[in-house]
C-alpha cells in the first residue's frame, strides 16, 4: 500500500490486500481461534519474535490486523494494537511505560470515564494522575517531575468544544523526557493527526466514529514510532531494557520503531488480554471506509445546528469551537483544519430540570451514553456519565447541571433543528 495515497483512499485500502488463500476482495472475518504451524521450527521463530505471524487469537488475528494497520495508516504511525475497547487502548497505551509508582499528567477535559479510569482505577496498578489545565502550559511543565512517564489530552476534548493545542503541549512533554499521548476518539485521524502536532501515541475508542454506527465496542494505540525509549537509560524499562516479562528481550534494540507495538502485542495482550474480536473488527472495518464522507457531513451539520442554536434565547451558551464565538476556534485551523467535529455542549436555560426535560422530549435524538454514531444522540452528562465525579470536577470537564451534550448525525439538519426546536419549546415552558 503505497504511502503517497490520501486519506480517501487509505481509508478504504490499508491493510486490506486480497485474501491471499482465496483471493477474497473484502477482508474475511479469520473466526479463528489459533494457526497451525508449518513446522516445530516455524513455531519456535514466531514465539522468539523472529518471525512475524500468527500463533493465536488473543495476541494477533488478521482481521484485526488489518484494521491495525488500516488505523496505523491513517495517522502515519509506524504501528498499531487494536484492542477490545476505548478503555483498554488507555490501559494498553500506558502499561509498556509505567510501573509502581509513576505517574501521568492529564488534561483535566477528558471523557468522563477516562477521568474515573485515571483518578481511581489505576491506583491499583500503583500508578497515579495529576489533572492539570492544558491551557496553563507553565503548570503543565511544572506537574511532570520524576516519576512522570507520560502526558495525555484529547485533542478535541470530550464533551466538546474544546481543542488542546497540540503542538504546544508536544513541546513541555518533549522537554520533559515523556511522550506525549493523545486520545483522537472525537476528531478521528480525518480531522486531526495528532502525530503531526508532535505525539507520540495516539490512542482511540473505535466504538465512536471509526466504526460510525454504534454496533460494536473496540479500540486501538497507534505509535509514532518515533520516541526514543532508550534515551535515558533504565527510564522506560519494559521497552528499552531486558525485559523479564518476555525472557529478557530489549524490545527498543531487538525491533527499533516497532517495539513499543511489539511490546503491546507480545506481552499487553498476552497478559492482560484485552483483545479485539475478528467480528467487531470486521464492523470497524467497514465504518472507516466511509469515514471522510462521514465526517464531512458531521461537521457541516453539527456547524448549522450550533449556529442555530446559539441564536435560540432558550440557550444560554453552545461551546462549538467551529463558532467564532468561541475561545478555541482560533485553534481549528491549526489542529484540525477541515473542521471542529460534531460534538458540543449546550447551556440550557431552566437548568437541571429542563435539560432532563429536553432529554424525555427528543424523538430524533436518542439519549444514550455514546457518541460519534450516525444517528444524533444527545446525554445529560451531570446526571449520567459524570454523575460519579465531584461538582468541580464536572464543572472542569464541562458537564455542570445545565449542560447537555449533543453528537450530531448525519441526518437532514432541518430535521435534528426541527427536533430540538419542538423539544426546547417543551422543556423551557
Ligand atoms: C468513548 C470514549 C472513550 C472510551 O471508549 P470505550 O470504547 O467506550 O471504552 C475514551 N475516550 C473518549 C474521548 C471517548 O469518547
């Protein structure tokens, strides 16, 4: 797959060659569960890495791969594991750079579910976060200290509206010694590419966008492959020094570029065994091939429904960054230039009440705890997905009370406005 194609082209081709058994155009769905070896001697290569291929199912499968690579392309990563959730990319991302004791420094606007992951979950592990506001950049560079084995944002922050400027915060982490990871889950490899803007690992949830239609959960860590894990001896053990784990192999000297996807592959999903299926891979498949189409349409309505609503005197404020009212718009032509995605907030007036009112009034708009499908969906984060965080922490990730947060489709924008008109009458009365 030649490396000068665009993205239209790359989304529909990466990592999918015909079947070389049958021909197959369309990557098969490999419903498998293990590989016959050719020989005792092929067996003992794949299990010293010294051969690549497949030995069973729960470390690598092809149908998955393809989707690895697929996704890989997309972001210009030197690889990529494609694992059984949002959530596990996260885990997954962070298991080859940390032990007990170290930390991450995180942007305090995240998905709700990431800051619970981060705050509480991985504290089992002994690993910690600090939450810090990426807009102060001093405080950033002040949170990494020894310990600190990685900086993680979102690029287009979930509930939305926000967009980190990527590239600066490239720069404290690189100053810092750590790699910089981004979770590109709402802006998809079409908007942003983190990697260009200097991050090392891009993280997603392919349960949003990548697969665009709300069937199956799935995720994937891309690498840039461009960090140098050894730079500071004995900092990032699991990559750069001997590794007990897989009978003392220096991933970063055995595998250069790819050790840190070796890594994940030969011990993250070994271990912990967070794999993707070849069916739910099959269906992301799919979604990416029509992904720009996709996200084209996502921003064009979500653009039209944002102006509308910031016009509507039954809101109080809509935080889209596609408006030029927002603080962050200025950063959209830098970070992500083909548009600000299709998620945003929405400050109703009437607050608590009238945003569960809104919610029960929808019929276009499903209230479901997800985003990034075709269909328009809307959540009253305060009352759901963030209902486990403390108010100011709500607050900071912009889900205070009277807030709702939309993902808009690709439906007829006349048809999700006309929606919201009828609904907002109802719960503003
Ligand atoms: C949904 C989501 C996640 C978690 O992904 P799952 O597939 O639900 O585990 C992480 N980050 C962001 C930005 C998300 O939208």
């Amino acid at each position: 797959m030649s490396n000068d194609h665009s993205f239209e082209t790359k989304q529909i081709h990466a990592g999918a060659n015909p079947d070389p058994a049958t021909g197959a155009r369309q990557v098969p769905i490999y419903q498998t569960t293990a590989y016959v070896f050719r020989d005792a001697e092929h067996a003992a290569n794949l299990f010293n890495l010294a051969e690549v291929g497949y030995i069973y199912s729960r470390l690598t499968n092809p149908t998955v791969g393809a989707l690895g690579e697929r996704i890989a392309a997309l972001e210009g990563g030197a690889g990529a594991v494609c694992c059984s959730s949002g959530h596990a990319a996260q885990i997954m991302a962070l298991f080859p750079l940390m032990e007990p004791g170290r930390n991450i420094v995180a942007s305090t606007r995240l998905y709700g579910g990431t800051v619970q992951q981060f705050s509480n979950t991985i504290r089992k592990f002994g690993w910690s976060c600090k939450f810090v506001d990426f807009d102060d950049l001093d405080a950033v560079a002040a949170a990494i200290d020894d310990d600190t084995r990685a900086v993680f944002c979102e690029s287009i922050a979930n509930p939305g509206g926000y967009i980190t400027d990527l590239d600066a915060i490239a720069a404290v982490a690189d100053k810092g010694g750590v790699p910089l990871i981004v979770d590109n889950t709402s802006a998809t490899p079409y908007l942003c590419n983190p990697i260009a803007h200097g991050a090392t690992l891009v993280v997603h949830s392919t349960t949003k966008y990548l697969t665009g239609n709300g069937t199956v959960t799935g995720g994937c860590v891309v690498d840039s492959g461009q960090f140098d894990w050894s730079a500071t001896p004995g900092k990032f053990p699991s990559l750069a020094s001997p590794e007990p784990a897989y009978h003392g192999i220096n991933f970063h000297e055995a595998l250069g570029a790819m050790a840190f996807t070796f890594h994940s592959i030969a011990i993250g999903l070994r271990d912990l065994g967070m794999t993707m299926n070849p069916q739910g891979a099959h269906y992301t498949l799919m979604g990416i091939e029509t992904l720009s189409l996709r996200m084209d349409k996502h921003v064009a309505n979500a653009k039209a429904v944002a102006e509308w609503l910031e016009k509507d005197d039954r809101i109080d404020a809509v935080t889209y960054a596609g408006l030029p009212s927002s603080p962050y718009h200025g950063r959209i032509e830098k970070i992500c230039p083909k548009g600000a995605g299709a998620l945003f907030t929405v400050s109703v007036k009437g607050g608590y009440d009238a945003c569960v009112k809104l919610v029960d009034s929808l019929e276009l708009f499903s209230h479901v705890a997800n985003l990034g499908d075709t269909r328009s969906l809307i959540i009253h984060s305060a009352s759901t997905t963030h209902r486990q965080l403390t108010p100011e922490q709500r607050e900071a990730a912009g889900a205070a009370d009277n807030v709702v947060r939309l993902s808009i489709g690709t439906e007829d924008p006349a048809d999700i406005i006309a929606d919201l008109d009828q609904a907002l009458a109802k719960a503003t009365t």
